[in-house]
C-alpha cells in the first residue's frame, strides 16, 4: 500500500481556500489595530472638546439669582442692590407743577398730564365694568412728604425704620414724581389704604386692566425693598419719562435724570412689575 505523502508535500490546492489566505489576514487585522484604536480615541477627545465648548456650564446655586414674584403671578429678576437708597426707597427728582393736571373735579388731586390722562381713561373703563376706582392720593411734594414722614412718625412713637416701612422718607416718595396714585373702592371705603384692598371688586380689576393702562403696583407682597405690601399704590409707566424715572432707579440708585419724551408707550405686553 503506497504511503501518504507528508502534509507539507500537499499541493496548494489541496488546502481548503478558507484556510490559505487565514494567516495572511491575521497579520494584515494586527497591523491595523493600534491604528483604529488610536483614531477611535482621537475622534472621542474631539467629540468631547466639542461638547465642553458648545453646552453652557450650569451656574452653581449659590451664585444664581432668586426670581420674584409680583401679584400678577408673573416672575421678575429682583432690584439690584443701590448705594443711594433710604430705608429701601429710591430717590427721585420732584414734578415741576407746569406738568401737573387735575384728576378730580375740585383740582385737590393731580398727576403729571400724561399720567392724568391715562388714569381717567382707566377709571371711565372701570366704572363702564361697575367698577367704581376712587383717587385718594396724588402727586404729593417732598415738603409735604416731610411733614407726613416726621410729624406722623413721631406722633405715633415710630422709629425711621419703621415709618419708612409705610411711608416714604423725603426726596425718596414715588408720590412726588408725578406719576404715583393712591386708588381705593368706592363702594367699600373700609378697605381704603388697608391690605384689605387687595379683596375688593376695584383691585381685581386693577390687575387684569392696570397694565393696558400703563399702570402698575410699585409694592407688591414680599417686594425686595422691603416696603410693606400696598395693594392700593400704583405707579404710571406709559412714556419715556416715567419710565426711566423708576427704572433707571432701580438700576441706578435714583436721581435719574428724564428725558422729557412724553410720547405713550402701547402696553401690547402687560408686565406688571416688582420693582419700585
């Protein structure tokens, strides 16, 4: 019987074909493999460093700034801290009396021309709805803010703190620029410059038709000056003047110059805001 040749003597073809190009493919993957492996690291460095650069770093809490909220139920950032406040109450330049205008039959009361205007619109509007919105304080001068300030501060035994937490010192009342008014209910008396207010059919009204009016609450519940809450108060804010009247106040610390533009501001975006 004639003996089998040894396997190293079998011709090529004789090899199974999955078998022959086996070896050749090993050495041709190792090869490849520190290659592949480096350019997957590479490609995942770039994917991070993109990452890192395009998405904003979240600020830690103890540096982010608290939001509040006004009675509208609309957040507002909070009042930048201001080195000329008194007692929380910004400090504002005083109405010439050329800018006044009656808001009431006797002339008693009185508001700057644009603000007048704007509020007797409002009151017709509110009276159309059965809603009876009654003046109880207009433009009030800084003497006479003096005199409310002292006299009734010491009349009641109260330190300045504590009045200024119910009344503005001079030379810092919204009331003297013109643009503030005290409202109440005429049909409930009761609640005239009292908390109270806030429950009655005039404030409600207030703060859903207010804005469309340009006016709104300069102290509303927990409001960062500190200043307790006056659901009766509110403040015109419909042209130029006014507005940088209390927001340059609130930016500035008070004392802001206006510009004198009167032109109406259209308030197609109610904001009622926190700031004084």
């Amino acid at each position: 019987m004639p003996e089998k040749p040894p396997k190293s003597a079998l011709p090529i073809d004789d090899i199974p074909e999955a078998l022959r190009d086996t070896p050749y493919l090993g050495r041709r993957q190792r090869q490849w493999q520190p290659i592949l492996l480096f350019g997957g690291l590479l490609g995942l460095g770039a994917i991070a460093l993109i990452i890192g650069i395009l998405v904003p770093r979240p600020v830690p809490e103890s540096n982010a700034s608290p939001i509040q909220s006004d009675v509208s139920g609309i957040q507002t950032p909070p009042a930048t801290p201001a080195a000329n406040t008194l007692f929380g109450h910004f400090s504002y330049q005083e109405a010439p009396q050329s800018e006044l205008e009656a808001i009431t039959a006797d002339g008693r009361l009185k508001m700057r021309k644009a603000a007048a205007r704007q509020y007797n619109a409002m009151v017709a509007a509110a009276r159309a709805s059965g809603i009876i919105i009654v003046p109880i304080s207009g433009f009030r001068s800084i003497s006479e803010q003096q005199h409310l300030y002292f006299d009734t501060k010491a009349q009641r035994g109260q330190s300045a703190a504590e009045r200024a937490k119910v009344s503005a010192p001079p030379g810092h009342s919204e009331h003297h620029t013109g643009y503030a008014i005290d409202v109440g209910d005429g049909r409930v008396p009761a609640t005239n410059l009292s908390p109270n207010f806030e429950k009655t059919a005039a404030f409600k009204w207030l703060q859903k038709n207010a804005p469309y009016y340009s006016f709104e609450i300069s102290f509303p519940r927990n409001n960062p000056q500190g200043v307790s809450y006056e659901p009766w108060h509110w403040r015109y804010v419909g042209d130029r003047d006014s507005l940088e009247t209390f927001y340059k106040a609130k930016q500035f610390g008070g004392g802001a110059q206006p510009s004198g533009d009167r032109s109406v501001v259209s308030p197609t975006n109610p904001n009622p805001n926190t700031l004084p």
